[in-house]
C-alpha cells in the first residue's frame, strides 16, 4: 500500500458553463448583434427524429475571417464550447475551414450543434490558432496544417501528426487543384513501380 | 544502470504493444520510475479512407465507413448515414430508428465487455479476461443471429437499416438478455468490489474535469471526469429522445467523482447495464411499419447527386462521440468533402495530464483506460544518451503484473 499515492484532486471545476440557455435563434441574434454584417449568412436547420418527432438543431455559419478569432472568444463567453473537429473544403479560391462545434451539451435533448465556416484564400491560406481558449483543438488544427496547407498562426506544436516524415513537403493530400491531383499520381506510381521490383 | 548520468531518460512504447490493441507511439520523459513529460505520435495506420471515400459513391462508403474501426463497426456507417441523411433532407422510417438502437447498443456491450476484459488482462487478471469475453461471445452470437455477421454487420443503409427484427426474432434476444441481467451482479462484483481491482486502479490516471473539458474529452473517459456528455442523451437521434437516456457519471454509484481509472471502470459498468434497458424498451415499444425510406439505390443515389448541401451525423460510440461531416456539391455522386472524427481522436490529448506522475508499470492500464482505438485514429526501446536496452512487449506487462502481486502480499 505504500505506492498509493497524493495526487490533484479530480472534481476541481474552473470553468463554468452557463446555467443560462439561449434558443438558436436567440444565439444568431447574439452574434448578428456583435459582429453584423461580418457574420456571412446563418441558417437554423431543424429536423426531427423518433417516434415522439423530437427536434434537434443544426446552426450554420458563415463568418469573415477578420473576426474569427473575436468569435471565437464571444462564443467561449457565451458558454463554454465543445469543439468536435475543424473540416476543411478546397473550393478552388479559396478554403473553407468548418469548425463543429456544440454547445449546451449536459441538458437532456437541449444540444445545440454550431457549425462555424471561415473561408482563407488558398494565396494566403492563414488562420488564427484557437489553442488559447480550447486546448483540445491542437489535433484537428495540427492535420489542417498538413492535410490542406493551411498556416495555423500561433499554434503551440506545428510538427506533422498524422503524415509520415518522408512525405514530400508541400503536397497537400485535401486540396484538389491538378498540382496535387499530380504529385499524389505520382505518389502512386512509385508504389506501385516499388511493388513490381520486388 | 549505473552508468546513468542524467537525471531522466526517454521511454519510447509503441507502436505496436501489447497495451494498445493498434499502433500509437508514445515518447515518455523519465525520472527513475515516475513519468515526468509524454508526447503521442499518431498516423501508423492513417490509411487515407477520407480520401478514398471523396472518389466513391456514398453507397459504397457506408462499407468503407465500416471499416475503419473492427470494433465499432456500427457507429461509424451511422454517423455517415445520418451525416448524409441531414444534408440531403432524407427521413428515416420510424421502425428503423429503433432497430439502430437496438443494433448500436448491443455493439456498445460486446465493445464495453471486450474492453473490460482486455483491462483486467493488462493488470494481470486474466481469468476475469476469460470471463468477461465469454459474455462477449453471447452478444457477439446474438448480433450474428440478428445480422448474419459478427463484426462488420453491414446493417445500416442511407435512410434506414437493411435487415428487419421479426417476431420470432425476439425470444432468442430476450433469453440472452435474461443472461447478461443474472450474469451482471457477478461481473460488476468482480470488478468494483475486488481488492486487487481497487488498488491498481483507485486515484490512478486521474483526468480532472477541467482537463476534460478543455481538451475536449469524450465519452466514457469524460463522463468519469464527470462532465456530463453523451450524444444520446444530449440531442435526440435515432431513437433515443424517446427513450430517456441518462447521463451515466460514477457519483450515480458512489457518490462521488474521481475521474480515474476506477471511475471509468463504474461508468462503462453502468452503461452495460443501461444499454440491456435500452435494448429492452427499444423492442417493447417498436413500432410496426418500413425499415428504410428509399429501398432502390439507384434512384436513391440519383437524388443524392442532385442536392447540394452539407450535413453532419454525430453518433456516441462504445469510446465517445463520433462526427462525421459530408458535403455534396449538386453535380457528382461522389461527396466533395468526408470527414470522419473518431472517438480516441478527441481522446488524444488527455492522455497526456493522466499519464505524467505515474508509474512506468501503470502505463498499459491507464492508457487502456481510454479504451484507444487508433485505427479509428510490441516492443519498447528504452534509450538514454550512453547506453541503449530494450524492454520488449513481455517484459512491460510482466512489469504491471508484478506491481499487481506486489500490491496483493
């Protein structure tokens, strides 16, 4: 029995999540107030499921990138968010990063899922890291990095995650211009070749 | 040993090991027995499926999808289906989200069973091993009865499930949960009252709350830290928003959180029990009607290529919420974007507050605590600057097995 040993205590709790519950529409209200017409557009897309058609709510976003990070803060204010993973789209100009987030989670049937879309232009492709406010975003922002070439300004550990080391800089498995349609052909044929030799 | 000068040294575990059922590599600092810093390597099974899946129809992802982990081979198709259920405006029949129920919380046992048997193995108890996965066979038999198949049960399909519950279908699932309510007193005996069980795992790998919520824990591993989120309590799917799901936390059995291995252990404990309810109301109150909305694929998937949208389809696995995210641009069948989070993804990073402070001999049980599943995301060398040894597979485990028999005298 002697290994037992002291450690921190587990049910400390530093960050509150608000008692106070906003309706979806009452959280696009919060932050077309805020932030106006930096907000691109926001959609409330309702659905039901069941027998008893109970209702679960999808908010989509669009935001300027100019006030992601603003946002960002606004929303961790708010209520403490529950940040499930950043998705990325190349669409062609430019990429969408789609942040899903979730918010009022711990109250029976009274989730809201918040889906938050950032374009960065795919010249300049640069965004704010989120670490600061949410910790657990290091993962998805680190495979941003390497997955779509996006340049997370800030980020606490920007080595690979997910690629191998001898993977050739600079290609980006996401994107889908015909540069990387090539070099991953490329990939692929040497992997082949490989098989074939031996 | 004595040629050791510097006061810690690096233990790398992985990436195969015995502790971690798939490939994950772990770099630990340290300080004579004790874990001073850790850093994870992922990516040794990365096998490109997202990508792959962008160049297929979603039919065929549905089966893509359900291999991505050999263990959750439900969670996954149906955060799909739901993902592209939601962006394509498809509703799914009535009948058809209770049999998911059913299919997903009979998947949450075998998993939770097979868990608790590989952490007994990890602490040196292996006849709990034993007993533990020949509980895991009954349900593994029942999902075969009910799918044709163990594992990869290729149930689900967009807009609903593929393979019906018929009356006669129902005795042979009701004597099996007959078996797991007069077999449940003896497991959870077994793991929450044994001795040897409290001491290896009581105040062991503790994840605060805060910890857990900052760095965006989920599932069993966040519910024991006590922060309350579980997809199928917290929005309704499928059927579960008829169905009451209760946020199963440890101060439901005893009072209070601690957020270690022990409580983890209590939460998947209660969830066994909680889905056996599930699965029992979900077939009571099953109403009659289709199973899938749109049976002709062609014309399904014709539909498909016409909308333009975007959806996401959460789902709480055995490990935690799993998201999936499609978009489909109107003009191909394959869909532009497919983006697949799976559960340990999420359970990455709090790996690292639970395991600096332990002990070399606590890793496999504090890192199978998390119940990792690294394909939805052996030998151990250990190096310091002068001298290089290995410490293999065996040796590791013997290690956690003579810290439980030390414990035990």
């Amino acid at each position: 029995m002697a290994e037992k040993k002291t450690k921190k205590k587990a049910a400390e709790k530093t960050v509150e999540t608000s008692n106070k519950q906003l309706s979806p529409e009452e959280v696009v209200k919060y932050f077309k107030d805020k932030f106006d017409t930096k907000i691109k557009s926001a959609e409330i897309k309702k659905r039901v499921t069941g027998s008893k058609k109970k209702e679960f709510v999808n908010i989509w976003m669009k935001i300027d990138k100019s006030i992601f990070k603003n946002f960002i803060e606004h929303l961790c204010n708010l209520t403490y968010p529950h940040l499930a993973v950043c998705c990325g789209n190349d669409m062609g100009k430019e990429i969408e990063l789609v942040y899903n987030f979730s918010i009022y989670y711990g109250k029976h049937l009274q989730e809201i899922s918040l889906n938050v879309g950032v374009e960065v232009p795919k010249s300049k492709p640069e965004i704010e890291t989120i670490c600061d406010w949410i910790p657990g975003a290091l993962i998805t922002e680190r495979e941003k990095q390497e997955m779509l070439g996006i340049k997370v300004i800030g980020i606490p550990d920007s080595r690979r995650l997910f690629l191998p080391d001898d993977f050739p800089e600079n290609v980006y498995p996401w994107r889908k211009d015909e540069q990387t349609k090539k070099e991953i052909e490329k990939l692929y044929k040497n992997l082949h070749e490989g098989v074939k030799k031996k | 040993m004595s040629e050791i000068t510097k006061t810690t040294y690096q233990l790398p575990i992985g990436p195969i090991h015995p502790a971690l059922k798939e490939p994950v590599m772990f770099k630990f600092e340290i300080d004579g027995e004790k874990i001073v810093d850790v850093d994870i390597e992922l990516g040794h099974v990365h096998r490109a499926i997202e990508w792959t899946g962008m160049h297929r129809n979603p039919i065929q992802i549905i089966y893509l999808a359900e291999r991505i982990c050999g263990i959750c081979s439900f969670v996954h198709p149906m955060a799909f289906c739901r993902a592209v259920e939601n962006a394509c405006d498809i509703q799914v029949p009535e009948r058809a989200d209770y049999l998911r129920v059913v299919h997903g919380e009979l998947e949450r046992i075998a998993s939770h069973l097979l868990w608790a048997g590989v952490a007994a193995h990890e602490i040196g108890f292996d006849t709990v091993l034993f007993l533990t996965w020949e509980m895991r066979e009954k349900v593994l038999d029942l999902i075969e009865y009910l799918t044709g198949n163990r594992v990869t049960k290729a149930i689900l399909t967009i807009g609903g499930v593929r393979r019906d519950i018929k009356p006669e279908n129902i005795p042979k699932i009701k004597e099996t949960l007959k078996y797991f309510k007069d077999n449940y007193k003896k497991l959870s005996h077994v793991f929450l009252d044994d001795k040897t069980f409290k001491m290896r795992c009581m105040g062991c790998g503790i994840l605060t709350y805060d910890d857990a919520l900052k760095l965006c824990a989920v599932g069993p591993l966040a519910r024991a830290s006590g922060v309350k989120k579980d997809v199928r309590s917290d929005q309704p799917y499928a059927a579960y928003g008829d169905l009451d799901v209760d946020y199963m936390t440890p101060d439901k059995l005893t009072g209070e959180v601690n957020g270690d291995v022990y409580d983890r252990i209590i939460v998947r404990l209660l969830e066994v029990k909680q889905s056996i309810e599930l699965i029992e109301k979900a077939i009571d109150q099953m109403p009659s009607g289709d199973i899938v909305s749109e049976p002709k694929i062609p014309k399904l998937l014709n539909y498909i290529k016409k909308t333009a949208g975007e959806g996401i389809g959460r789902d709480e696995a055995p490990r935690g919420e799993v998201i999936h995210y499609v978009k489909f641009d109107g003009e191909n069948e394959n869909p532009f974007t497919w983006k697949v989070r799976a559960s340990t993804y999420a359970n990455v990073l709090p790996w690292i507050p639970m395991l600096k402070g332990e002990q070399i001999a606590d890793i496999p049980i504090v890192a199978a605590s998390t119940d990792p599943c690294m394909s939805c995301t052996n030998r151990v060398t250990v190096i310091d600057k002068n001298k290089k040894y290995m410490l293999d597979k065996e040796q590791l485990h013997k290690l956690s097995v003579e810290k439980t028999r030390r414990l035990m005298r």
